[in-house]
C-alpha cells in the first residue's frame, strides 16, 4: 500500500471514529424516548431493543468508515451527515490534520481491549473443558426436562467446574453449564433448582452469543461512552428478564434471592463472557428488591438526565463543529447561507456550490434551514400602495388566518351496545363492585383489628357494606361503553376472576390460620396438663397433631396457589 493509500486510510478511520461518538449518542437518545414513550417494562424487550441499537450503531460505524474508504482523495465526500470539500476553512483543515493523528493513537490504544477481549475469551475455552467432572445423576435430569419444557432443542451439558465460584454458562451451539462444588454444598435443592433455572433462560435467549456480540463491538469503539452505556443496559435487562422466567414458576422469592447474594459473596470470576446467574454487583440490590416485590417506583435519576444532555452535546457539538467551519465564498451570493447549513440528521447529502456566473438565477425552494437576508423596509414605505411595496412585504388574507376546530371539545355520545355486550359490562362491573368492596374493606379491617370487639366490628361491617351499595356505577358503565372495542375483553375477566380467586383464597387462608392457632394453643394445653388427649371425648394429641398437620399443609397449598403464574412440570 503506497503512502498516500495509508494516508487516506487513516483519514477515514478518523472520521468513522468522530462520527461515532454523535451516532451513538443518537441512538442512545432514541432508546431512552422509545422507553418513555411506548412504555416499555418489559426487561426482555428493553434488552432486546438495546441490542439492535447496539448493533446498528456499530454497523453505522462500519458503513461510515467504507464511504471514506471509497471516496479516497476525491473533492466531494458523501458522507453519513456531513460534506466537506475542499473549499472549508481552518477548523476543516485543522481536522484533517488531526484526525489521521487520532487514527493513530486509536490503534494504539486498541491493543490493550483487544488483548483483554483475547484473554478473555481463552479462559471460558480453558474453563470449558479442564477441571471439570460429572454432576449428579438427579442435576442432569433436571436440566433436561427443563430445557425440553423452555423448548430449548440443543443438547445442554452441566458440569461440576473447580475455576469458578458462581455458576455460568458458556457456548453457544453446545451450551455447558458449570456449577461449582460449593454451589452444590450452600444451596438448598430449591435454590439450586432456581439458580439453574435462570442459567436455562439465559440459553434460550442465546445470551451467550449475543454477549460475544457485544462485547466485540465494546472492544473495538471502546472510546465511546455511549457505547459503555447501551452495553450495561444490555446486561441489567437480560438479568431482570431470567428472573422473571424464574419466578413464574413455583419458587420462594426470599430464597431464590438468598441464593444469588451467597453466590455473590464467593464471586470472583471474570465473567465478560460467561453469563452467570449472580450478573453484576452493582445491579444485584435492585434485582432483588424486584424479585422480593419491594422494588421502589422508577424516577428520573440525575444519571439518566445527565447522560441525556450529554448525548444530546455532543450531537450539537459535533454537527457545528463542521457547520461552521465551512466559511462563505468571495463569488458565492453573500445573501444566502444554505451552503454552510445542512440538514444535521440526514443519511446522505450531495455539497453542490453556488453558481456565480451572470444570467438568470435559478429559483431557490424554501428550506426551512436556509437564512435569507431581509431587505430592510423604510417607515415611508409603510403607507404605500400594495404593489409599492417591496417584494419580501408578508401579506395575510382572510383565508390565511387558521380556523380552531372546537368539535372535539363536545360530549361523546354513548354508542347503543348489543344485549349480551351491556350484559358483559354489568356482569364485569359488579363483579369488580364486589372485590373492590372485599379489598377497602380489608385495608379498613387492619386499622380497627385491635381498637373493637367483635360485635362493634360486625356492626361497622354492615355500615360499610350499606353505604358501598349505594356506589353509582353509571359512570363506570358511560365510559367502559365508549371504550368497548378497545377493551380486551379475555384478558379483563381473567383478571377480575384471577382477583377474585385470590380473596376467596385470603379467606380460606384466615380461616386455616385461626384454626391452626386453636389447635396449638389446644396441643400445648394439653401437653403442659400431662394429658393425652381430651377427657370423655376420644380426640388424642395425635388426631390434633394430625390435624393441625392437615392444616399447614393446606395453608401451604393456598400459598402456592397465590403466586403470580404457575407453570407446572
């Protein structure tokens, strides 16, 4: 390659590298609006939508970095965003002085991700297949049925791994999991049982690959900090998302979150690669608070607005940077300064000059990002006739003046529903009328358990429910009615049914609990009187033992049936 062939090279690495920073910094933006905007909760959606960000930035770099390539030492470069020629002025050569100079020292510094990418990447091989031996027969067999049940296809090994201290998974067309021996020996089998679990999610979102993916385009824009922060948002939300797939089935919270801060606490593995179960430390607290229920409501944080305003700098700061480098030509009309604007987002560009030779003059379209030189207009002018006037003189008209459309301030009329779709409202109406009814009434139970009898909370019971009967529900009925087409119907009563059911199960549950406090309380009377059972009665300690054990578990039961979604194997 000749030196003017290197030198060319150089110059667009270095404007692929400045371009980066305001693309990022635009994609960044843009995720942080969609999530506003469209509402996304949904961890694994949010990961998702991060990773095609992540990935189409990186292609947007590559792209950039081949139109320069391309263009070579031509005059008129085409590039993503901005044109540059060779008629810009100081700042314009001062950057293409520069820019070769940052290409330089960009490689430079690359070596040393690159080889922390490469060491890496070593060391899940070498853990991969030294210091391993066979799991228990029963391990194996779990991760199988689980992995068939997740309709994962690939064949998933588990071994017992003596180099790590958390379990991970590595490989991604034959996924191992690797579960250290002290894993096996603190963990209870329930908590094993979860931890594999969220080991088995992450293969079926192929985090495995896709964390290759972006830890590859983290090594090589590492300048970026854009970058940094679409890739840890990345890595927060997969992990959010294998803990929801862990608790739809029926595992405790509180135990699965004991099992990641014990895994946590002998974690010492460099994990860029492997995806392990106890994910990053400085996240672990809020995914904990998620998966015990006690996570506090989302705010604007000074970080997510500071990283906004900085995206949004440096988009500005680099769009003038080259906007204002472009000065005015001598032979240019000084009238008109569209040749140094343009449009700061546009994909592709064409810098055409001005021409200056006499005849007529092209007309010019009206941009909205094109300044124009007003000529200025005398005070004696003002009361001339129209076509005295100047020409730039803004005339308005009846028909100029916008008309406010005030119809959609009136009242929507209620549309007349079919027999059976005002009978689904009713019949949905009442049935939220009666657990709306339970839940105040159980909020207000809670604040008058130790302060009444028994009968003066019967009778504050019958005033509430004598004035809850009075609620009009007219209201409730206009609006469910405007809305009815739009109202997903399936997934409404299954909710309402699903409240229900868990305030018949609250009942049961007081119900069982009162009746296992009197067979202790009886068990231990019983037992403090040396007796064996109730005189004159044939009921021994046994049949209450018995009993009260019938009891929990059915309490048990009830507890199970209130988690959120139940899968069952």
């Amino acid at each position: 390659m000749t030196t003017i062939g290197q030198s060319e090279l150089m110059q667009a690495l270095g404007w692929a590298i400045f371009n980066s920073l305001w693309q990022m910094a635009l994609l960044w933006i843009l995720f942080r609006a969609m999530v506003f905007l469209f509402r996304i909760e949904d961890p694994s959606k949010r990961s998702s939508l991060a990773t095609i960000l992540l990935i189409s930035g990186f292609a947007w770099f590559i792209f950039t970095f081949v139109t320069f390539g391309k263009a070579g030492s031509s005059t008129d470069v085409a590039l993503p965003v901005f044109m540059l020629d060779s008629s810009d002025g100081r700042i314009h050569d001062w950057l293409h002085t520069i820019l070769p100079v940052a290409s330089v020292l960009y490689l430079a510094l690359l070596v040393f991700p690159f080889v922390q990418f490469i060491k890496n990447y070593r060391f899940v091989q070498v853990i991969r297949s030294r210091g391993i031996k066979k799991i228990e027969v029963e391990w194996r067999i779990f991760v199988k049925n689980i992995s068939g049940h997740l309709g994962i296809k690939r064949k998933i090994r588990i071994w017992i791994s003596n180099h790590i201290s958390s379990p991970v998974t590595i490989g991604f067309l034959k996924p191992v999991i690797l579960v250290p021996l002290a894993a096996i020996n603190h963990l209870t089998t329930q908590q094993m049982e979860s931890v594999l679990l969220h080991e088995l999610a992450h293969i079926r979102r192929y985090d495995y690959l896709i964390n290759l993916i972006i830890h590859f385009i983290r090594t090589i824009l590492y300048f970026n900090p854009f970058v940094k922060s679409l890739v840890r948002t990345i890595e927060t939300e997969r992990e959010k998302s294998c803990d929801e797939m862990v608790m739809q089935y029926q595992y405790d919270p509180h135990e699965y979150a004991s099992a990641l801060l014990t895994l946590e606490k002998s974690n010492l593995l460099n994990r860029s690669f492997a995806v392990a179960a106890s994910g990053s430390k400085n996240d672990l607290m809020n995914r904990i608070e998620i998966i015990m229920g006690v996570s506090k409501k989302q705010t604007l944080s000074f970080s997510r607005i500071s990283g906004l305003i900085s995206a949004l700098i440096c988009i500005v700061a680099l769009n003038a940077l080259l906007i204002f480098s472009k000065p005015l030509s001598n032979n240019a009309d000084k009238n008109i300064i569209a040749d140094a604007v343009h449009p700061a987002f546009a994909l592709f560009t064409s810098n055409k000059s001005v021409n200056t030779e006499k005849g007529p003059a092209a007309p010019i379209k009206a941009d909205p990002l094109v300044t124009v030189k007003k000529k200025k207009i005398k005070a004696s002018q003002i009361n001339e006739r129209p076509e005295q006037m100047p020409e730039e003189s803004i005339r308005l008209s009846a028909n100029d003046i916008p008309v406010i459309n005030v119809k959609y301030l009136d009242k929507p009329e209620v549309p007349e529903l079919k027999a059976y779709q005002s009978a689904q409202i009713d019949e949905a109406l009442a049935n939220s009328k009666q657990i709306l009814q339970e839940m105040q009434w159980k909020a207000m139970e809670k604040y008058i358990a130790d302060a009444m009898t028994s009968d003066e909370k019967e009778q504050v019971r019958e005033t509430y429910l004598n004035e809850f009967s009075k609620l009009d529900l007219s209201k409730w009925k206009e609006k469910l009615s405007l809305a009815y087409d739009q109202i997903d119907w399936d997934n409404l009563n299954e909710k309402i049914e699903r409240a229900a059911f868990d305030i018949k199960l609250d009942s049961l549950k007081n119900i069982y609990s009162d009746l296992e406090t009197n067979l202790t309380e009886l068990h231990d009377q019983l037992t403090k009187a040396n007796l064996k059972g109730i005189p004159d009665t044939g009921i021994t300690l046994k049949m209450i033992d018995e009993q009260r054990a019938k009891v929990q578990k059915l309490l048990s039961r009830i507890t199970a049936l209130k988690t959120r979604k139940i899968i069952r194997l």
